[in-house]
C-alpha cells in the first residue's frame, strides 16, 4: 500500500519539464515547485519527465537537479526520481564501496524486492556498472556475510502462494538442528533462506514456531552482539515481514542521537511507492506517535517537506 498522492488531473510531462526548467531558472532554485511535481508522480509518470526533459532541453533532469539541489534534501529528490531499479543498483553499488559499506542495504534489497524486482535491478546494475551486482558483492564482502549475500542476491524466488507442508515440516526440523548445534552458516540453512518462496518460508517458521515452541529469531538471538546473526534475523524479517523491519529501521534512524538521515531517506524512497501504509501503520503502535509527525520533529526545512509529501500526512 502505497502513500503517494497524485493529482486526479496529472499535467502532461511536457508541462511538468517546463515548470520544472522554470524552478531551476533565475537566481535561487524554486524548491516548492520541484517538491509540487516530483512528490507528487509515480515512478512511470517520473520516467517520461526525464525522458521529455532530455529530450526537449538536451539536459539530463537528474544532472539539473543535482547542480540546483544540496545535501540531505538533494539525495531525496535525486533518489526519488530515479527508476526504482535504477535506484536500488545505485544504493547497491554504494553499499559496496568502502566508505559507504553496508551488508544490511545489500540484505534489503535482496530480500524486499520481488523476483522480477530484484532480477530488474540486476539489469540495471550491469547497464550502469558494467559489471554484476553479484560479483561486486561476492569481491567487497568476506566470510560468513559473503556466503550469505552472495545467494541472496542471486536468487529468483518463486512468488506464488503454493505451499509444500510436507516440505515446510521437513525444513522446520533442518533449521531446527542446525541452530541448535549452532551451525549458523550451514549450507542447509543458507539454501532454505536463499531459496525458498516466501509463502513457503512463512509455512516452514510457522511450523518451526509451533513445534519448537520458539520464533526461529529468537532462537538466533544466542549471542545479541554477533553481527552476523543480527544480519541473519534482519534477513528473516525482511522476507516475511518487512514493514516490521522497516519500522524498526526508521525508529533506530529518528530515534539516534542526531537523525541517520540515510537510512531515513533510503526506507521513504524505496517504499513510498510500495507499503508505506502498513510501515506507518505499524510505527504509530509501536511508537504511540505518528510517522510523520516523528518526522517532522527530527527533519526540516525542504527535506522534510519532501518526506512528509512521500510519506503522506494524516494519522495511520
């Protein structure tokens, strides 16, 4: 469930080009207009602005945008405005590099897209790289974190509602073990979580959960400070649950001392369009304080107009 809200009356991307060109004209940049119209476009509508943008003005819109803009309010219209697979090979790629590593991006990406999703952001990763999003995970991760992301990132789950009881019970019982002998990085365990449906896997945990009279994430929670155990239970809550793990994701983010605006402007960007409803739905009873109001106490000026926009006013 999405909380964009589009106009019942959507200009042509001819006029949102030229009124956009009007923001970035004269001194100073009309910020307002540009929240106004690319706030307010799903991502088809975003991808003919640039397209009649650049084919109208010879500029690349996104280019514009990065001259006119600056700082956290920059990274959220130029986010924003990106294709959505575009978007999660650029913020793959960044979660690659060095000074901008992150295993938990890279998971994210992996285990909330859908297959056609994530095999799109596979395309567009070479189309921009020239190289795999796998090989680059696989060269800049080692170890354990390696042998997990590697396959998640590689996968092309099933996305139907089929379900093997049979195979779920049997699968309970593998994961059972392997935890209780501590074998966190077991192929088993690895194949189940990397291949599986996520309709399948949500049967499995059942199961596990019923008969084992634990939450499998609970049962991986024996050392709280292992930071491969805390990627492998944020892996599970991201396939079967993921508006819970990104709840959890904006609370740590508003609720650190000074805001983690990237996590901020990455969770916005990339679920606006897809479940924001539910993140904010499950933010207001885990917080007793609405999203954007959170928001709003945190962020300012025309990042924070530019989230509340995506985000959607109003109580959830």
């Amino acid at each position: 469930m999405a909380t964009l809200t589009i106009p019942s009356s959507v200009p042509s991307p001819t006029e949102d080009s030229e009124q956009l060109r009007k923001a970035f004209a004269g001194w100073g940049t009309n910020e307002g207009l540009i929240i106004e119209i690319l706030a307010h476009r799903n991502a088809a509508q975003r991808k003919l602005i640039r397209q009649t943008y650049a084919e109208t003005y010879g500029e690349d819109l996104l280019e514009e945008l990065h001259k006119e803009l600056s700082s956290d309010f920059e990274r959220i219209v130029l986010l924003w405005t990106l294709d959505p697979a575009e978007r999660d090979a650029f913020l793959a790629n960044e979660a690659t590099k060095r000074l901008t590593a992150s295993n938990w991006v890279i998971m994210e990406i992996a285990c909330t897209r859908s297959s056609h999703d994530l095999f799109m952001v596979r395309q567009a990763y070479h189309a921009r790289y020239k190289k795999s999003l796998e090989e680059d995970v696989a060269y800049h991760t080692t170890g354990d974190f390696r042998k997990l992301l590697v396959p998640l990132v590689s996968s092309f789950r099933y996305e139907g509602d089929e379900v093997n009881m049979t195979l779920a019970k049997s699968e309970a019982k593998i994961l059972h073990e392997t935890i209780s002998d501590k074998a966190y990085t077991h192929e088993e365990l690895i194949r189940i979580l990397t291949t599986r449906s996520k309709a399948q896997l949500n049967a499995t945990l059942n199961h596990y959960n019923n008969v084992f009279g634990n939450a499998i994430n609970k049962d991986l929670k024996t050392d709280p400070k292992d930071e491969y155990l805390i990627l492998l239970r944020a892996t599970i809550k991201c396939l079967t649950c993921p508006e819970k793990y990104f709840e959890k994701v904006l609370r740590l983010a508003i609720n650190k001392q000074g805001t983690d605006e990237w996590a901020l402007t990455r969770v916005v960007a990339t679920r606006a369009e897809v479940d924001m409803q539910r993140i904010k739905e499950n933010y207001h009873r885990r917080n007793s304080v609405p999203l954007d109001r959170a928001v709003s106490g945190d962020t300012s000026g025309d990042y924070e107009k530019m989230l509340l926009a995506l985000i959607g006013c109003g109580d959830a």
